[in-house]
C-alpha cells in the first residue's frame, strides 16, 4: 500500500524536476550564446572598423532572436509546473 503511493508521488511530480531542469538548462544555454555572440562581434568589429555598426546591428538582433527563444523555454518549464 505504502510502496504504490509513493510510487505515484513520484509520477506525478517527476515533472517538475524536469521542468526545473529544462528552464535552467535554457538560461544557461541562452547566456553562453550570447556571450558568444558578443565576443565574436566584438573580435569582427576589432578586425574591421568600419563595419562596427552593420555588425552591431546584426548582433543586438541576433542576441535579441535567443533571448527570445530562451524566454519561451522557460515559460514553458513554468506552464509545465503551475498547469500540471
């Protein structure tokens, strides 16, 4: 009796850590991006001058796209965890 309901404690909260675990994994993923983002345009701008505003353009853009995507990843594991 005991075992089946720990059992199904443990199915149904399983998600959350997941969900926990996915939201952390997006924030990371999204901040190493960025930062490689930025360090690449700052390497470009370094290498040519005179397209530093085309390139920093491109880069608040691009920065801009996986903050984004980021964002969505983490409402996700947040819809995951307060819908559930």
């Amino acid at each position: 009796m005991l075992d089946s309901v720990l059992l199904q404690a443990a199915v149904d909260t399983s998600g959350y850590g997941f969900a926990a675990i996915g939201a952390g994994v997006a924030a990371l993923g999204a901040g190493v991006g960025i930062g490689q983002i930025g360090g690449k345009a700052l390497e470009s701008i370094a290498r040519q001058p005179e397209a530093g505003n085309e390139i920093r353009a491109n880069m608040i853009l691009t920065a801009a796209l996986v903050e984004g995507a980021a964002i969505v990843a983490i409402l996700v594991g947040m819809l995951v965890v307060f819908i559930k």
